[in-house]
C-alpha cells in the first residue's frame, strides 16, 4: 500500500489548468537499485495546482497522488520504489513500485484517469516502445519512436526548457534529488517565474568559476558558498538585484578540494546545487 509524508502542503488551492511537468528522472542511481530511484515534478504556472487524484505512471503500479498543492515553481520529490529512512525535508512523496528500467522505460503525468485528455506530459528513454506512446504522439507531447539515450548509472535525464519532447532533455551527471535545477520556468519575455539558479561553468573547476542566477523581479538577494557541514565558506551577493539575469564570480583558492554547495535565497524562494572543486 503506498505511503507518504507530506513536507508541505498548501492552503486556498485553486483549480486553476497550470503547466505541471516532470522535470527530472533518475531510474539508474549508483550503488543499490531499491530505494533509490526518483522522479521530480514541477509546476511552471502562475497558481497553485491540486494534485490530488493526478496519476504518475512509472512503469506499474500507478502512483494516485494525494490532495497537496504544488506552488509556482515548486518542484515535488517522489521515490520510487523507496525505503523511507528520515523524515522528509520538503516536498516528497515515498511509494512502493517496481523498479524503473535500467535500460529502457518511461514516466507519465495525468490529470486523473489515464485517457489523452488527461495526459499532461510524457517522456521515455532507451529504444523499446511503451504502452503510452501512441498516446502521447497523439496530444503531441511526444513523438512515436523517439527515445532519449540511454545514460550512465548514477546518472539522471532533466529537463532543461519549457516545452514537451526529447529535443528539452538532457543527460544530467551529477542529479541532486529535490532541487529545482534546471531554468524551466522561462518565460518568452526571458525573465523567470520565480528565482533560479541557472549555469555554473566550468563544474567541476578549480580553483574559479561563474555562477548565473535569473530574478523575475526586484527582491533581496543572498547567494552563498556552504561546504558539507553547513558552514558558509563565501557569500557571493547579498543585496537588492532587478529582475534579470545575473552573474557573480566563484574562486576557492585555498579551500579544500571536495563538493560544496550553492545556496540562491531570493525573497521567499530557496534553491541548492551541488559543485565540486578539484585540485
């Protein structure tokens, strides 16, 4: 029987038609397979969507998501297949499945039963069809016989832009599970929806890179360096910005090599990514 532990749960949800999406798959984890698989969804619309009664499709058994509310620009954390250890630290959700493909699979978001209607975003990797895929061709959000390459263990496939199809996935070799990574909620005038995180490069580095960060609008700002006992190793900006896209320069000269992480707090919105300094 599926069990979950909700980290938050919204208040005056609306039943508003908002652009929810996968954003992050990661079906191949490094070391052992049970427990340790992850799907990320998130919401790129402007008002809170009630996900409850949505069905996510990983393969079998579905996943019928209970009543929560998914805010613009949140991203939800679902383990597949999971062994719940520690208490949730956002927004999760823990059930048992079967195990993701290693080689070749899929994921699917509905809106309720499982009908083109409802189907509100597809993707599938590997080079084996799926029993969803006509489907998907047919509301054009994915075309048949298309498949993302197979990537790495370890590894994980992300979204990198708003729009439905292979050509907006990408082989993503260091996946940090419950993050919202990836610049997805880009709008056509190029400004966010909400704050993000955007390119850090080169990553790995040493000793220096550049860290971009995008504002949808004018807010306080503080985006820091943490290493892995939560001590803040460099503060990079901490002001009022525009909206915008931003870029600050990173040097750890002298710092231990090892992974550290960047902190993005932009008014109420909160992001983390990973990096790693080499020597």
């Amino acid at each position: 029987m599926a069990r979950w532990w909700l980290g938050l749960l919204a208040s005056g949800l609306v039943g508003a038609q908002a652009a929810v999406v996968i954003q992050e798959v990661c079906y191949d984890p490094a070391g052992a397979d049970a427990g340790q698989e992850w799907v990320e969804l998130v919401n790129l619309g402007s008002e809170v969507v009630d996900l409850g009664g949505w069905i996510l499709d990983c393969n079998g058994p579905n996943l019928a998501l209970p009543p929560l509310g998914l805010g613009p620009g949140q991203t939800l954390l679902i383990h597949n297949n999971a062994v719940e250890e520690l208490p949730p630290a956002g927004l999760e959700l823990w059930y048992s499945a079967t195990s993701l493909g290693n080689t070749h699979g899929f994921v699917g978001l509905w809106a309720g039963e499982q009908n083109a209607a409802n189907l509100r975003d597809y993707m599938q990797y590997g080079s084996a069809g799926h029993s969803w895929e006509s489907q998907a061709a047919e509301t054009g959000i994915w075309p048949l016989d298309a498949f993302l390459p197979d990537v790495e263990q370890g590894h994980s496939l992300r979204r990198q832009g708003p729009g439905q199809g292979p050509q907006f996935w990408v082989d993503e070799d260091q996946p940090v599970p419950g993050e919202a990574s990836t610049e997805v909620g880009a709008t056509e005038h190029g400004l966010p929806r909400v704050a993000r995180l955007g390119d850090v490069w080169p990553n790995p580095f040493n000793p220096e890179t550049r860290v971009s960060f995008h504002l949808p609008g004018l807010m306080p700002v503080r985006l820091s360096l943490v290493d892995l006992m939560g001590r803040e190793v460099r503060v990079l900006e901490n002001g009022l910005l525009p909206a915008g896209s931003h870029e600050r320069r990173l040097l750890l000269d002298g710092e231990a090599a090892g992974c550290y992480f960047l902190r993005l707090q932009a008014a109420e919105h909160q992001e983390v990514r990973k990096i790693l300094l080499v020597k």
